[in-house]
C-alpha cells in the first residue's frame, strides 16, 4: 500500500502483495480494491495495536467455546487449536456471484449423475463415463444401487472447495459430496469475530448466516416429513471434526448421537432413549456412508446400525446424503467434466477444475506418473481441516509403480498444484499476505439451491496446494450485502408448525445420560480434593512445617490417595510429595489432573444440556494455565490462589446448574452423580478425620473435618463449645437437614430414583440399594458411631456406605447406560389417516 496516504496507520499502509502473485485486498501498486477500502480505512483508524488486542480477545473467546481438532487436548495444545486470524476475507460482488452460480451448477451437476449412475445408466451406456471408472470405485456403493425406486434427492448438502490462483482465476479443487463438514466452524468463527470487531462488523453490512442455517433447517424438516425427528450422526469425540458436528446440532436443535444410538425394528429407524424409542425421519449423517450399516457394508468390525440401509430404501427413513453420494466426490470425474457439463447441463462450467487425470485411463498413466509436476493419491483421499494427509506419494523411484498402476490404476488419480494466491493476516505484529483456499456451502430445499453468504477460510503454510489446505490457520469470510439488500440476521424458522405443549421431553439419549452422572461424579470429586487442599495449604502457610500439622494435613490428604503414599518420608517431605500427587499426577486415580480430564471430556459429550455459564465455568476451570505449571517448593509458592479460584468455579457451575437446568432426566443424572459422589467423600473423610495421627490435635482434626465438609457455620449456629466427636458426626453423617451431610445425600438418592423412568411397578435395584441405606443411617445412633479402634461401628457402617453406594452406581449404570436391544416401549409409530 503507497505511503503517499498519510491518514493510514503505518501498520496497514506497509502492507505488501508478493510480486506476481494475486492478492484479494490490493492491487500490484499496493493501492485498496475497491471491496477492502472501507475496511483498511477504518482499520487505520484503529490502528495496528488494536488488532493485537483483537487477536487476544478472539483467542480467550475461541478457547472458552471449546473449538478443536481434539475436543480432548489441553486447552494450550497449539496442535488442536483452532486458529482463526482477525482480519477477515472480504469478497467483491462479482466474485461471490461466480461463487454462487458454480456450486449451484455442481449441486445440480453431482445430482444427476449419482441418479444416472445408480438408476439406468445411460451416462456408462453412451460412453461419457468408462465402466471402470464407476464400478471400480471404493465410493460406488452396490447395495445402494438397483432400486426400484431411487432416494428423492441424493444430494441436499454440499460443499464445494476452490482456490484463487496466483493470476487470480478462480479454479475448483474439490466437491464435498459424501458428509460436508464445516459448517459449525464457520458459525463460530462468525460470532466469536463479530463479537471481537463489534461495530466494524455491523458497519461493514456483511451478509449474515442465519438464512443459510434456517434454510438447512428446513431441508432437515422436509426430510424428516411426518414420520419423526431429524437428527445428526457424527463419528464421535474422536473425529477431528466433531466440535463442527456439536457445534451445528446445537444451533439446529438435533440431537447429536453415533450409530450406536439407533436401532432399525420392522423397516424403520429408532432412536434409544431412556423412555424407549423415538421415531427418526431423517439423518444428517457426517459420517462415511460405508460406516453405517454392517449388513451391507461390512469392513468395519460390525461398527454401525443394521438394516439402515434397508430402513431407507423403503423410504422409511431419509439419509442426508444418501447413501452412494460420495462417488462423485472424488477428482476421478474431472478429466469428464466437460462432457458431463455439455450432456446434463447443455453449457460450460462456471468454474474450471484444477488439473487432475483418472489413472485409470493409459494414456495418463504413462505421461504423467513420472512427471515432477504432479503427484499420485488415492481417490479416497480427504482433505478436510485437521486431518492429516496420510496419503502415500507414489514417486517415479518406485520400481513396482507402473504394475500397481496397471493393477489398479482406477483407484488413484494425479494431481498438479496450483500456486495460490493470498490474503493479508496479522502476523508477529504486521500484516502480511498468506496464500488461501475456501470451502463453500449449499443446501438443498425443494428444488432450490441455497448457497450460504459466506464460507471457511483456510490459510495455506505452502504458495500452493491440491486441495483445501491445513496447518496454516483460518479466516472468516464476509460477503457484502449488495445494494438494496439486508445484512440482518434471519431467525431459525419453527420446527413444527403445530404441536402439543410439554412439560419435560423425555428422550434423554443413554450416552447423554452416562455423562451427565459421570461429570455430577467427577466435578464433586475434584471440588472434594481442592477443599481438602486448601485445608492443608492454609494450615501449613498458617502453622509452617511443624511435624504436627505435617502430619495431620497428610493424615486428611490420604483420602484421595487411597493406599498410603511414601510412608517411610518425613512429615513434610511426605506431605509436599503427595500435595504433588493429588494436584499433578495423571495416574492418581482421586488426583485432580484424572478428575479434570474426565470433566473435560464428559462436559464436552454433555454441552448439548448444559447452559453457556455451566460451560463456560468448567472450561475455564480446565484451561486455566497453572494446572500444568510446575510445583515450587510447598511452603515458598503454595498454589492456594489456584486452588480458591477453582472452587469458586465449580461452585459456579453447580450453581449455573442448579438454576439453569430444567427438572428433566438431564438434571436427575448429573445431580445424581453429584449426590453419590459427595455420599462418598464425606464418608469416606469423616472415617478418616476422627481418627487423627497420634501426634495431631484432636480438636484441630475435628475443625479441619467441619471445614472441608463445608459445615463450619452450621456447627457454630448449633453449638457453642469447640468442635466436639459427637455432634459433628451428627451433623456430618445424620442430619437430613445438612445438604452436605451423608443422609442427606441418600435422601436426595432415593428421590431422583423415583422420579427415574422404569420398567414395572416395584423399585428398581438401585432404587431398593438406597431405601436399605437410607434406613440403616435412620436407625443408626450417633454415640455409637464415636470412635474408638479400628474395626468399630464407625469402620463398619463406613463399609456397609461405600459399598451401597458402589451398588448403586452399577446398577444406574445396568439400567440407564447399557442400552441392550430388549422390547421397549415405542411412541408415535402411528401416523394419523388425512
């Protein structure tokens, strides 16, 4: 950019394109295209500072969605994290009508010839497509073809990948038919940028994406018809793209399940719920087509839902793809698109495709599989964000390589990259131009094609690129509203037209469900540890490393390390060692790295419940930085600030979860966790706390048990006199009134029990586990609870307490979680007579 423009800041005026190659917001001379003036003007008044402050504030937001590859990884793993770059990709008006006109057309185009190739095959018939080609690839499904009747639409999602050259021609890389992923990263790139820019965002009258969303609600309404909800199958947290699955599932109002969550009976498809089963019209599936039913498509260790396939070939069930659709997205058809274009569309295409030969056919064999210039891959090949190209290069040392290719030429394809042009980014405090590609997306409602107003961005670490690259970040792409248009957001339409009110919806998924009790479980057994920790650490900052309190600290510490821990140290040594242990080490199984991880994962697998604040608080419990710091010495840097801050946050999320959370099944399994896993702590360290190390204070041991049991108030208000062994066991182990006591807990048990869906009219195992519990703590009088040596009655009903609890919890688990296909109740099988 010219510095003859004194009003630039000079950050944006350095600005550069590398010579000869296209750049989206100058010109060679470094001067503003025309669509990029109004955004560098006001950026300049900003100025460059603000675009750092911008970046961090964009991080924190990223990282509090919980956007990644590896919806596991740390939170500071670089390698999963989803970089997105503040400055946007502003297209022009005449680009994006190019843009939209292409994937109309290859929507239109992919379409025709997935009902050619699957229906009479007149396109093999007359020679525009060679046998080989079709009936030899791994995508063309055989048991999806020779219906008497073919799907009412193979393709209603679709997502086109092209690239700008470096002589800023457009190209297409790449059609996403099989399970277009993305769309959850785009809507959350968008609203994490627009809330950082603010006010350039709005004045810019960038096209929202809310239109394109509801449109894609409506095709998942057309598809599911009367005959059940439409839902959304991912391959699971494994999946490097499942935050976009979640992330999309949750806007739409799908539920986000895997193959295990459904069952095929008599011809149609039904979801598992705890109330039984549900009906499903639809699936937008983001899952290969291959593994989806192991009847007829075997291979995959019998991982998928039988007889889905048949489910939709009667028309009982809509597949969104459908089932075959990712034959054409392979580059195999490229050397054909012409013809194809001339035969189905009677034109040329909008777009040309980047260079790209079918091996199968001789003649390209033998001119191109010893040329530098292009590069051998499998057609089954992805190049989606955060998958790593596992694709093996054939190179001409390869001695075997023309008899493979002889062999099975018809599974591979050569690629020629193309240089790509760029972009400019904030990099290391400046501005500099990146080489780009983008994935658009359509959806399919009625026989109208709906293109989304904007697009994923993905930079480039290479000046070119066969496909969509990776490794290099993202960016938000805007597309101006034209003149006499709207930028306003469009709301999601109503998911049925008319329906009944409800009180509580019953469809509880079993994983959901298992999540749900298992972070109740985890969150209360992490909140136990850090109080039990700071409890020590407060003692030892107040009383220093005195041997007695070393060793009453580590006396209470030893409940979450089950076992002992380096009994034969000192004190001190044994107590910093096993503070260590429970905040640090991963394979202590009551430690709070275990604890964290496993809330991390359940949290993630629960989102779709929990409100933003639950979220939030225990996303920012899991990445804050300082659980993988290292310790200091123990009495020179306590981590009590760490410790006090991450109470507060999960008392924060059980808080938000208390309030939030409707009195549904969602709320019963995580406050069932909490309920059991609290029952356990408190006995467990009550058992421990009356029974202090020869050399500890008693009366300390009782007022460190009131503290950690979060009962200190409650004892004041009752008593006057110093903590004493009897009523603190009352209060801590019998009074119902105490919402941290033990009885409490199990009261609280048997009510959530109750209010559970069950077979029959009896109580459920777990249901009598509890009432047995709850009686014996009411029979229980608290004077022979006092202790005196190991093996007495406070030893004795500790067991009988931790091993009706440890009952209970499998036998929640027989009953909820392990979702065998026995007969269930099924609901709205019937569709009413018009």
């Amino acid at each position: 950019m010219p510095a003859t423009a004194p009003d630039l800041d000079p950050v944006v005026a350095a600005y550069r394109p590398i010579p000869g190659v296209f750049d989206e917001a100058v010109n060679a001379d470094g001067h503003p295209r025309p669509h990029w003036r109004s955004f560098f003007d006001q950026l300049a008044a900003f100025g460059g500072e603000r675009l750092n402050d911008w970046q961090r504030t964009l991080n924190r937001r990223l990282q509090a969605s919980g956007i990644a590859f590896n919806v596991y990884a740390r939170p500071d793993d670089r390698k999963a994290a989803w970089d997105l770059d503040p400055v946007p990709i502003i297209l022009s008006d005449d680009d994006w009508r190019r843009l939209e006109t292409a994937i109309v057309e290859r929507v239109r185009l992919a379409e025709t010839v997935l009902r050619d190739v699957y229906g009479p095959r007149h396109l093999l018939e007359s020679g525009v497509l060679p046998p080989a080609l079709v009936f030899g690839s791994d995508e063309f499904l055989w048991p999806a073809s020779g219906w008497n009747e073919l799907p009412a639409r193979f393709m209603s999602t679709f997502a086109l990948d092209v690239a700008r050259d470096a002589e800023g021609r457009w190209q297409v890389l790449a059609d996403q038919a099989e399970a277009p992923v993305g769309q959850g990263w785009v809507a959350t790139s968008r609203i994490a940028l627009a809330q950082t820019l603010g006010g350039l965002f709005v004045d810019s009258g960038v096209h929202r994406l809310g239109g394109y969303l509801s449109h894609l609600n409506g095709c998942l309404l057309e598809a599911a018809g009367e005959r059940g909800r439409a839902v959304l199958l991912t391959s699971g947290p494994a999946d490097p793209s499942y935050f976009s699955h979640a992330f999309l599932a949750r806007y739409l109002g799908l539920p986000l399940i895997e193959t295990a969550d459904l069952t095929q009976r008599e011809g149609y498809v039904y979801l598992k719920t705890l109330e039984g089963l549900q009906p499903v019209g639809a699936i937008l599936r983001k899952r290969p087509a291959r593994k989806l039913d192991p009847l007829y498509l075997p291979g995959f260790g019998g991982d998928g839902t039988p007889g889905l396939l048949d489910a939709a070939r009667l028309g009982h069930v809509r597949v969104l793809n459908a089932f075959g659709a990712g034959f054409v997205q392979h580059r195999a058809l490229v050397p054909f698109a012409d013809r194809l274009a001339r035969e189905v569309l009677g034109g040329e295409m909008a777009l040309p495709d980047a260079p790209a030969r079918w091996l199968g056919d001789p003649d390209a064999c033998r001119d191109l599989v010893h040329s530098p210039d292009w590069r051998i891959v499998p057609l089954k090949l992805r190049q989606d964000p955060g998958v790593r190209d596992l694709a093996t290069v054939a190179h001409d040392t390869d001695p075997d390589l023309l008899q493979r290719l002889a062999r099975d030429g018809h599974r591979w394809i050569a690629q020629r990259p193309i240089p790509l042009a760029t972009t400019p980014c904030w990099r290391n405090g400046r501005l500099e131009p990146v080489p780009w590609a983008l994935r658009l997306f359509a959806c399919v409602v009625g026989d109208e094609v709906h293109v989304m107003p904007g697009a994923l961005g993905r930079l480039s670490p290479r000046p070119t690129s066969m496909g969509l690259p990776s490794g290099a970040g993202s960016k938000d792409v805007w597309v101006l509203a034209r003149d006499g248009q709207t930028a306003a957001p469009v709301v999601l339409s109503q998911r049925m037209a008319r329906t009944e009110l409800q009180r509580e919806a019953r469809d509880l998924l079993a994983g959901m469900a298992d999540a749900l009790f298992w972070l109740g479980r985890y969150t209360e057994r992490a909140e136990s540890a850090l109080r039990t920790l700071r409890a020590v650490l407060a003692r030892l900052m107040d009383a220093g490393a005195a041997g007695d309190t070393a060793a009453l600290t580590g006396h209470l510490l030893a409940v979450h390390l089950p076992g002992g821990h380096a009994m034969d140290l000192p004190p001190t040594e044994r107590l910093a060692q096993m503070v260590a242990t429970v905040l640090q080490d991963p394979n202590a199984p009551q430690g709070l790295a275990t604890s964290l991880a496993a809330i991390q994962r359940n949290a993630t697998l629960a989102r779709g419940v929990l409100s933003p604040d639950s979220w939030n608080a225990l996303n920012a419990l899991v990445a804050d930085r300082r659980w993988r710091q290292e310790l200091g010495p123990l009495l020179a840097q306590p981590p009590l600030e760490l410790v006090d801050d991450s109470i507060r946050l999960l008392v924060a999320f059980a808080g938000t979860a208390a309030e939030h959370m409707t009195r549904n099944d969602a709320w019963r399994f995580l406050d069932m966790g909490t309920r059991l896993e609290r029952a356990k702590q408190v006995m467990a360290l009550v058992n421990q706390g009356l029974r202090p190390p020869a050399e500890a204070d008693r009366d300390a041991a009782l007022a460190a048990l009131l503290e950690i049991g979060d009962s200190v108030m409650t004892y004041r208000s009752r008593y006057v006199t110093l903590p004493l062994a009897l009523p603190t066991l009352d209060l801590m182990l019998l009074d119902e009134t105490n919402p941290r006591g033990l009885i409490y807990q199990v009261l609280q048990l048997e009510r959530l029990l109750a209010a559970m869906p069950q077979e029959g009219i009896y109580r459920s195992p777990a249901q009598r586990t509890v009432l047995a519990l709850l009686t014996k703590l009411r029979l229980v009088n608290a004077p022979e609870l006092v202790p005196v040596a190991p093996g007495d009655r406070l030893d004795q009903l500790a067991d009988e307490v931790l091993h009706a609890l440890a009952a209970t919890s499998d036998q929640v688990h027989r009953a909820y979680f392990v979702m065998a296909d026995t007969a269930t109740t099924t609901f709205g099988t019937t569709e009413l007579e018009q």
